[in-house]
C-alpha cells in the first residue's frame, strides 16, 4: 500500500521565493513491520549477499560501561513485553524471564558481527545515487556505541545485485548489542514516498530564518492546538514545512538539538551529501505521519540517542571515499 504524507498547511516556497532553489528530493522510506526477503528493499531484513564474500564485523574498541546482552535476548524481551502490553499478563516463570533478559553476558573477546540495518534496491527508490553499474545499497552496522559520537559504527556496500551468485544462508548474529537493544531493528518492508524538503531553519541565512519564524507565528497562531506557545509557532516551519522526520534517502538534515556543521569529505574535502537518514521512530504521531497510518502505533526497535536521528553521508566526487555518520 503507497504511504502519503499530508499536504503541507504552506506552500512556504510560495511565501518565501527565496527557499525554492534551495528544495530537495528526499524519499521517506516509511518502514512497516512484515517479512521481507533478500530480494525487497527493507529495513532490518536479510541482506543478498554472496556466500563467498566474508560477512562484515567490527573490532571495536568499545566503551564497556553495561554489559552487553544477545540479539535473542533482546527479541526475547520485545515479545514478553509485548504480551505483557496486550493485556495477557505475565506468568511468574514469564517475568523472570523478561527481568534475566536485562542480566547481561561477559564482553564477547572477538570481533562482533554487523547486524543488517537497510537494503535498498534502486528500482524501488527513485534517484538513489549509487555508482555506475550497481543497482543495491546495503547499510550494515555495529550494534553497540562508539566513541566519540555515541552510536553504532555503520558500513555502506554498494552491489550490483545481478552479479550476486549463491547466497549466504545463514550470516552470522553479533554476539553483543547495547543493554538496551536500541540498534536492533525488526524486520520492516518499506513504502518510499517522494517529498520535497527545505532547510532546516538552522541552516538558512538568519535574517530569512527570522523572517519564517515571524511569519508562522502569525500565519499558524490558534490553528493548531499542538502549536499554542508563540515559541512553538515560531518552530513551525522546522517542525512541519521543512524536513521531514524519519528514514529516507536524500533530502535535507533534521538539525535540531545541534548547529549544523558542513559534512566534507575527509579524502577529497568536497562537501558531502545526505545518502540515508535513520530516525528513531517509524511514526511520531507528527503532522508527518501518512494518512494512511493515522493512529496506527509501531515500534522498529530503533533508538537513537534521545529520539534523534543517524545520518550517513556520501561523497559525490568517488563512491569509493568513506562515508560520514552524524546524529542529528
Ligand atoms: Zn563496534
Ligand atoms: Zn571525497
């Protein structure tokens, strides 16, 4: 089913001419709980990856405050707490369970395993930059934190998926992942959606910004019961006509809770740009959630840092310079 996110209550293009050069294309990804296989484009889902090529894995070092638990354990603890949620009450038995999920197990002394985080095949995401003669992105990473940003450490794999003979069956699990299990994604199918996005008002020139803010306070006051404040009007355009939250592929970077700072590549020192955007929640309850889910309540299993977002860029100059993380 196609996903729609809702009109705009602006067409701030309109009132700002100044901000049409400066549109982009993102594609939400609108990831959904399901099954998919090798052969979608999901989030969380088994990756087409050729048997002869060695899986991926992260030699840290990582910060080890916590324990780290098992991807069972965390599965383990989402289903008794979802049976817990659904009125089915917990036995005895159930609730040690669920409480030894939190114990913990020693540091695994090898390398740990990435964990699938997004495959997207080109067919399915208009635009989706990818270098010549490759037609699938895979996003793998480590799901544990790393210094200094505090997130899992992420590797881009571009492929072409022609070219991909027999399969792993079977890829391997990490052993470890954080205490809490914030990186480990169930398995979504996704629904791309085309949006056009603006900057963030922190990435505008100040005056303009100003002049937006003005503007919204006035434009949107006493329209919108979750924008009463004259401060929350003035954050308008950041929360509803600029960026859009969530997963996507291109568009705009959510600035928020820190001043954008321009992402250039560490190899060429060309200006990099947003490849994948991973955001915390698959639906906010926002005025971005698509009409289609209204009320629709689902949790991915993704948090980061306090409901923010992971952003990888890419250098536009060579495929082949690493890309960069930030959390936003
Ligand atoms: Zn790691
Ligand atoms: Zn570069």
């Amino acid at each position: 089913m196609a996903r729609t996110t809702p009109p705009r209550r602006a067409d701030i293009a309109a009132v700002f001419p100044e901000l049409a050069p400066l549109a982009r294309r993102a594609v939400r990804l609108h990831p959904r709980l399901g099954a998919p296989t090798v052969r979608d484009s999901s989030v969380g889902g088994p990756l087409l990856w050729p048997a002869d090529e060695p899986w991926p894995v992260c030699e840290g070092p990582h910060p080890k405050d916590d324990l780290p638990v098992s991807p069972a354990a965390v599965r383990l603890r989402r289903g008794l707490q979802e049976a817990a949620r659904s009125g089915e009450g917990l036995t005895a038995p159930e609730r040690a369970a669920l409480e030894a999920t939190h114990t913990g197990h020693p540091w695994s002394p090898g390398p740990n395993a990435l964990l699938p985080v997004a495959q997207l095949y080109a067919r399915d995401i208009p635009g989706l930059p990818h270098p010549e003669g490759t037609d699938l992105l895979q996003v793998l990473w480590c799901p544990l934190n790393h210094d200094p940003q505090w997130m899992p450490a992420a590797k881009v794999v571009w492929r072409s998926s022609a070219e991909v003979g027999e399969l792993l069956v079977e890829p391997p699990l990490p052993a470890d992942v954080t205490q809490y299990g914030e990186y480990l994604p169930e398995p979504c199918v996704l629904h791309p959606e085309v949006v056009d996005e603006y900057p963030a008002p922190l990435e505008l020139e100040r005056d303009l910004a100003e002049r937006i803010a003005d503007w919204t306070e006035r434009e949107f006051a006493g329209t919108d019961p979750r924008y009463l404040h004259p401060e929350e009007l003035r954050a308008y355009y950041q929360s509803e006509l600029s960026v859009a939250p969530g997963w996507k592929v291109g568009g705009w970077g959510p600035w928020s809770f820190s001043d954008p700072s321009v992402m250039r590549c560490a190899t060429c020192e060309c200006v990099m740009s947003p490849l994948l955007t991973i955001g915390s929640d698959a639906l906010d309850g926002s005025g971005w959630d698509p009409v289609e889910d209204r009320g629709l309540a689902e949790d991915i299993g993704i948090l980061i840092g306090r409901s923010y977002h992971m952003q990888l860029y890419y250098c536009s100059a060579s495929f082949d310079h690493p890309h960069l993380e930030n959390m936003q």
